[in-house]
C-alpha cells in the first residue's frame, strides 16, 4: 500500500531525524557508506538522503561533492540544488557517482526517482542506495503501524529483488547487495554492544536485515549488427530470401 507523498511534511521529517533509534540508525548507515564510496572515483557525487549531516561524503575520492534535496527537506537540511522525485535539473550522463540513502522510502514515484539517476550516471557511473527492507521486523512494525501519521512507519519502502527488477530494466549491473541493520532498532544491554552486533552481522546476507545497501553500475548494452540480406524474386511474384552462396577456396594442388 502507497502511503507517502503529500503526508510527509519538514516537520514529520526533523522530529524522526532527532530520534535516539534514528540517529544510531545514521551512525552505523555513515560507516557502511564511507566503506563504499571511498572506492569510486571520478568528477561529480550527487548525495541525496535522509542524514542532514553526512560527514561520511568526506570520505569520497570524486572530485566535486554536492547534495541534492528533496522538498520534504525543506528548512532542514543545507543543499547544492533542489530537486523533485520525477525531475531532476542535471544533464544526461553528467555524474559519476550518485548516492541515495532512504530516498525511495520517501517518495510515492521511486521507478521515476531510480529512473532520473539513471539517467544522470555517466556510463560505468555507480549508483549506491540504502533503503529498509519491507520483508522484515522492521516491516511487521510497520504493517502493525498501518494507521500512523508519523515516519518511519508512512514510508513506502521497496524491496531490493524490485529494485533489481527496475536496474536491468535501466542498463544497469547490480554489483552488491548487503543488508544491514539486524538488531536495530532493538538495543540490546547497551547501545555500544548493539550497534557491534549490527556491524558484525552487516556481513552475513543470508540473515535478512531490516534495511539493505545496494550498489550498481550503470552499463551500455552492445548492438548487434543486421547483416545485409540477399534477396531474390520467385515466379509467383513473392519476394523470397535467397541464401548466399560461397565458393570454396581451391587449394593449390586443385588449380
């Protein structure tokens, strides 16, 4: 069921990034993205993302950084450019790297916001998203949540096999997906040991988290070239392909 859009408001937003649950969520999702980004290089990052913060984009090795934002930001977050879900004011091919952290779970469009990076990847450009998992604890709470005003629970989540879906779709190659955030936003004894477990358990993908980290890469399919076709004119005025006929090379004993 659709739920977002017009509902999420700057204030519903600012209240949840304050949250003790929300801002540990913030702190292990800043590692694992440091982790990723600091492998890619190029000219342009364009960061688009819940974090209103994000310190882990120093870690990135592109050489011009800038934020993008969404109106459900507005008021609370600095930004380079403003943007909406359906449009986005870059030019075809002019990124390197784009990096979406729970934008999908914020948007009523997230094929068109999927489709706008796409579209401003440079080709062998990557794409990083972070999003919460709706098969999982965290989607029972929010299926429990149904009739609730405030995030996370309005957020439309997508699952990682659709998001695939969409990428093939768009030319693009998922190179990993890893889910993370097991325990949270559980605590276990003390907010240090559950956010180790968190970290530890980021690793092992056969144990479903509550959100996943999933990169790809923007490819260029190749074209396959149509031959000519021979084609020759049959005595019942049907026009019929010929097939080509090859002469055998003599060798030269034969000649």
């Amino acid at each position: 069921m659709n739920r977002t859009g017009n509902k999420i408001k700057s204030e519903h937003y600012r209240r949840w990034v304050k949250d003790p649950a929300m801002q540990r969520l913030l702190s292990l999702e800043a590692g694992w993205l440091a982790d990723a980004i600091s492998g890619f290089r190029g000219l342009h990052l364009a960061y688009a993302g819940i974090d209103p913060t994000p310190k882990f984009l120093e870690t990135s090795r592109c050489h011009h950084v800038f934020r993008m934002a969404f109106p459900w930001q507005k008021g609370n977050v600095t930004r380079d450019v403003d943007c909406k879900d359906s449009h986005w004011p870059l030019a075809d091919e002019s990124v390197d790297v784009v990096v979406l952290q729970h934008c999908l779970d914020m948007t009523r469009r997230p094929h068109q916001l999927i489709r706008e990076a796409c579209r401003c990847l440079v080709p062998n450009g990557y794409l990083v998203v972070v999003g919460f998992n709706p098969y999982s604890a965290w989607g029972v709470g929010r299926f429990l949540h149904a009739f609730s005003s405030e995030l996370p629970w309005i957020a439309n989540p997508v699952a990682y096999n659709r998001l695939k879906d969409w990428l093939v779709l768009l030319d693009s190659q998922v190179d990993q997906t890893q889910h993370i955030a097991h325990l949270w936003p559980v605590k276990l004894v003390s907010e240090q040991l559950s956010r180790r477990i968190d970290r530890l358990a980021a690793n092992k993908n056969w144990l479903p988290g509550n959100g996943y980290l999933l990169i790809s890469r923007k490819t260029i399919a190749g074209m396959t070239p149509i031959r000519e076709k021979r084609w020759r004119h049959s005595h019942h005025g049907f026009t019929m392909p010929a097939p080509a006929v090859r002469q055998a090379k003599l060798s030269d004993k034969a000649r």
